[in-house]
C-alpha cells in the first residue's frame, strides 16, 4: 500500500467570514490542499500560525488589531514561512502589495477574483498553484533574501548624474524576465546596475495592472538609472529601464519605441518575456543580452533561444538563490546560459558584458 501524499497545509487569515469560508471551500476542492485552520485578524493568525504550524499563509491586507503588512512582518521574524498577500485591484492595494513582496512575502492574489462568484470560474487553479509552488521554497533563503535587500535598500541611493550620452538610441539591450520572487531579485539586480551603463534595460515581471506601476516605481527610488512602466510611444534609451505593464504584451518596434498590445496570453501570461524578447531580437540580434530571474514556469526559453540563435548572449539565475527554480531551470535545461550565476553576481555581470560589448563596438567602428 503506497503512502498517502503529503497534503499543504494551510492557514487562511482574513477579517471577513465571508471571505474565510469561500476562501477555504475553494481550496478544499484540491485533495492536496488541507485547510488547517482560520484566523480573523493578525493577531489571531500569530497565535494560530505557532499552534498549527501551516505550510502557507493566505494574508489579507486590511484587517483590524494588527493588519497584513505587520503581521507578515511578525510571521518572517518569529516563524517564517511563505505567505501569499490576498490583495485588492486599487492603487493603493498595489503599493501595499508591493510593500508586502519586500518584507517576505512569496507572492500575492486579486482577492475580488475569489470571493465575486462572477469571477471565481475564470480564477481556474492559479491560486491554488501558487500555494503548492510556496509550499516547495527554502524559507531560511526567503529570510536571507529579505534581510539583504532590507540592509540595502536602507542605504541612499547616489545622485544620477547629468543624462549626456545616456538618453540616446540605445545600441545593446538588456531584458530582464522574472516571476515568482521577482520583485526582490528585481530590487537587488536593478539598483547594482550604474548610471553609465552604455545599454538601455527592458524588464518583464509577470504580474497584473497598477502591481507593475508600483513596482517601477519602486525600482526607480532605489536605483541609479532612471525607471518607469513603459506607455505605449516610449521608446528605448541607452541608461535607462522599462517595466512592461501589466496586462499588455510589450513589443518593441524597428526604431526602438514601444508597443502595448492585447494579444493572446502566452503560456497564460500577459506580459509574456518570451513575446517582447521575440521583438527585441529582430531588431538588436547580436546585441541582446537575456537575463532570466526566479520564477514558476519556463516563459523566457524561446526567447533566450532565439537570443542564442543571434549571436546574443544569456544569463540565468542559479539555484542557489532562486524563491522558486522554474523558469531558470527551463533555460539551464535547454543549454541556453553563457553565465549561471546566484543573484548577488548578476549586476556586476550585467556590467562587465555591456562594457566589454562597447568596447568591441568602438574597436570595430575605427
């Protein structure tokens, strides 16, 4: 008789009772989901955390007598272990979000999707696949990562200087994909990257709308080159980094600007990494260079594939440091990475590459 399969245990945290029960009674549909316990508030969820010892947390952001953010704070200090944020679709619920991500927090869900029964078919199991992907991470990696980037981002950032060349037609190009604990792998590798860069940089995170705005902008208050989410008319700048928005596909025209589109979702997701690397390589070939960070999943190997095929080069993050080891592994897997490197080296790679790059340009050009 074969053993029974380790089921995930989790804690649902959340001040409405409405929400706890549907919450609960959707991931009970999952036979590899047990529903260990509910907590109504912060406070309840602490103590509930020590007693039951759940796998994850499923967080809501609003509550009373100690909300989500500081109650995730409690959680990373005292019994870490992954939690996924439970967020609202304002503004305001995406920088809160954001805010959660830094402090530890694996991932969030649009809790509106959920609880409407309007919305809940097209929720399908990504939830419930989040949860199962935060049951697999370290969590003393999770805990490393989130003190590292809270030491670093305590730090000032130092004046950008004057844009002089930088602002011009970029002649190399950057592109940066990540998923799951891709913002805190975002927050390390984009600030390490230096005023002068001689390459403009491309991001593709996979998150919603208004999540991907608060995140530029928080990439843009702790790093030394300018960041925005990209709008459609934009175009590419060497010194400077585009996030692709939420929801769009971003794709990149012959003269370097940019286009937002609406077309199908690859691999289910929009943005796609693999749809705006596809662009970038007809355009730059040889002068791409693809990095691809953490995250669920395998978008980002045709892309880095057809980087390869041009003569571009690839960096993948190595396990040792990856929240989650998918999409790192797909392109491992396929042979693809000139570099493999933990995520406190991929800056100065980053560097090293765009400079040795340009100075090949300047030997060819004389």
């Amino acid at each position: 008789m074969s053993d029974a399969i380790k089921k995930v245990k989790v804690l649902v945290v959340d001040d409405s009772a409405f929400a706890r029960l549907t919450i609960s009674k959707y991931l009970a549909t999952d036979p590899a989901i047990e529903v260990v316990g509910m907590a109504r508030d912060g406070l309840d969820a602490l103590d509930k955390v020590k007693l039951l010892d759940p796998d994850v947390v499923t967080m809501d952001v609003e509550m009373p007598k100690l909300d989500g953010i500081g109650t995730l704070e409690r959680i990373m200090a005292e019994h870490p272990r992954p939690v996924i944020m439970l967020s609202s679709i304002t503004a305001e619920g995406a920088e809160v979000t954001i805010r959660a991500l830094e402090l530890g927090a694996i991932d969030f869900f649009l809790k509106p999707s959920l609880i409407n029964p309007t919305g809940r078919d097209a929720v399908n199991n990504e939830l419930i696949d989040k949860i199962k992907g935060a049951a697999t991470i370290d969590v003393s990696k999770l805990v490393w990562q989130v003190k590292k980037l809270l030491a670093g981002t305590s730090r000032p950032v130092a004046a950008r200087p004057s844009p002089g060349q930088f602002g011009e037609k970029p002649r190399r190009v950057v592109i940066i994909g990540s998923s799951t604990g891709g913002p805190r792998a975002l927050y390390e590798v984009v600030p390490g990257i230096p005023a002068d860069i001689p390459a403009t940089v491309v991001i593709v995170q996979h998150m919603p709308a208004k999540f991907t705005k608060s995140m530029a902008d928080r990439l843009n208050e702790i790093s030394r080159i300018p960041v925005k989410e990209a709008e459609a008319g934009d175009r590419l700048l060497t010194g400077h980094a585009l996030v692709a928005p939420g929801g769009f596909h971003m794709v990149i025209t012959p003269g370097g600007g940019i286009e937002l589109t609406l077309d199908k979702a690859v691999c289910g997701l929009r943005p796609a990494i693999d749809v705006t690397m596809q662009s970038l390589v007809r355009h730059y070939g040889a002068s791409c260079l693809g990095v691809i960070l953490t995250g669920m999943g395998s978008d980002g190997t045709n892309g880095c594939a057809m980087i390869k095929a041009a003569g571009g080069n690839v960096i993948s993050e190595d396990q040792s440091t990856c929240v989650i080891y998918g999409m790192p592994r797909s392109v491992a897997e396929a042979g693809l990475p000139d570099y493999v490197l933990p995520l406190h080296h991929i800056a100065n790679e980053i560097v090293n590459y765009c400079h040795k790059s340009a100075k090949k340009d300047a030997r060819v050009s004389v």
